[in-house]
C-alpha cells in the first residue's frame, strides 16, 4: 500500500482554534494501516514550527521505518527549520529545481523561572545535538562542524546548494507550489524575498509594542517540558 501525507502548513501541536497546523497526532492518524513493505510519501512545503513537536514526529516516522514501511519525503517548496530535520528521517529525498531547505538553530520559548528557563535551554540543546545532527548527518556531504556553522548562520539554500550539502536526489521539473505565509518568517533572519513579499500581504509585521509598552510578540511555542522528555528518550 501506498500513502501520501502532505506537510503543507506550520508544524504544531493539535489546537481548537486552528485546523490548519500539522501535529503528531495527524501523522499518527494517517499512517495507522501501513504495514511492512507499505510506501508513505511525504511531502513538504511547511515554514517548520513546534521544534518538539517535529521530533514527536521523527520518533514517529522512524518507527514506521523500522516495521519495514519505506518513507521517502519530497520538498515540494520550501522544508524550513523543523520541517528541515523532519524530512532527515525518510529513507529517500527528493528535490525539485524549486525547492528550499533552511537550517538553523532550535528555538523555544518558557514562561517559568530561572531554573524552569535553563531547563528549556538544556532541552534544546539536547535536540541539537541528539536529534537534529544525527538527523542531518544521514545526509551530510559535509563535515559537523561546517554543518554546525551553518546552523548556527541560518542558512537558506536552493535546489544546487541542498544537493551540494546533502545527499538528495534531484528531480529535474519545477514544482508549482503556492508560496506559504506564516508569522514564522518574522523570527527569522534571512527570509528570501520570495516569502517576504507574500508573507508581508497576509500577516503585518508584529510590532515590538503596544501604546501602553506591553509587548505584543506572540510566543514561537509554550514548552511541555515533561512531554518533550519523555519523546527525547524515544529518538
């Protein structure tokens, strides 16, 4: 059996308030049947999201792998930050002339105290290290520490660069995608124009402040410490 699952949006945990975000759950529910000698492809144009969320999914497709389902991802459009690590864990890559691949540190916000805040730091530097590098030496045509400079740097990079630094195989087609917008794109560094402009019409940028000089910033996401721990110690 053959199944399609289409990360087409931010990546985070199931809300409410909004059904158009990917959550482990929803990988969950649609690859329940898949069995041994089963296919799941993947494919991605998501600006990345809930960083511990994506490892839920990670441990997620790595199970998958391990019953004898092979995974192969296709970047679509753009695999952004955690999406990026995401896609590490199929068993074949695939790009197009048009796809991107961002890589940059993990990130995270906690709202607790000093000890609650150095624990959230701990953590991801533990999916730095545990998930995300393991992940991306898989692929790597680089070494580790050219490969840590370019995380630390936020490096984005076309369909040329990806294959130059990963070991993707190359679609020779242009995909035809719609450019996504997401509130994400304003935490990062080097957004390309491409996404700027389209992200620019849909969501204003946030400002740093209100009239009153509360911050009006919303959160990259609320750390459920004690979940994410024990999915650490899954992957």
């Amino acid at each position: 059996m053959e199944n399609s699952f289409y990360l087409y949006s931010e990546i985070n945990t199931p809300s409410p308030w909004d059904d158009e975000t990917i959550s482990a759950s929803d990988l969950k529910e649609a690859t329940k049947d898949l069995r041994q000698g089963d296919e799941l492809n993947l494919y991605v144009n998501s600006p990345g999201g809930s960083v511990f969320e994506a490892v839920a999914m990670t441990a997620q497709l790595k199970r998958l792998r391990q019953t004898g389902v092979t995974v192969n991802a296709y970047i679509d459009g753009l695999a952004a930050s955690a999406a990026s690590f995401l896609i590490m864990t199929a068993d074949n890559v695939y790009v197009y002339n048009t796809s991107m691949l961002m890589i940059h540190k993990p990130m995270g916000m906690c709202f607790g105290n000093a000890a609650e805040m150095l624990d959230t730091a701990e953590m991801l530097e533990q999916v730095e290290n545990a998930t995300m590098m393991p992940l991306y030496n898989r692929f790597s045509k680089v070494d580790e520490p050219t490969l840590k400079d370019m995380i630390a740097a936020e490096t984005w990079m076309d369909a040329d660069q990806i294959c130059e630094t990963f070991d993707f195989e190359k679609i020779d087609a242009d995909k035809v995608v719609n450019n996504i917008s997401s509130k994400l794109f304003g935490m990062y560094k080097h957004v390309p124009d491409r996404f700027k402009k389209i992200d620019n019409l849909k969501n204003p940028p946030i400002a740093d402040s209100d009239a009153d000089g509360n911050d009006q910033a919303e959160p990259t996401e609320k750390v459920d410490l004690d979940r994410y721990k024990r999915i650490l110690q899954t992957v």
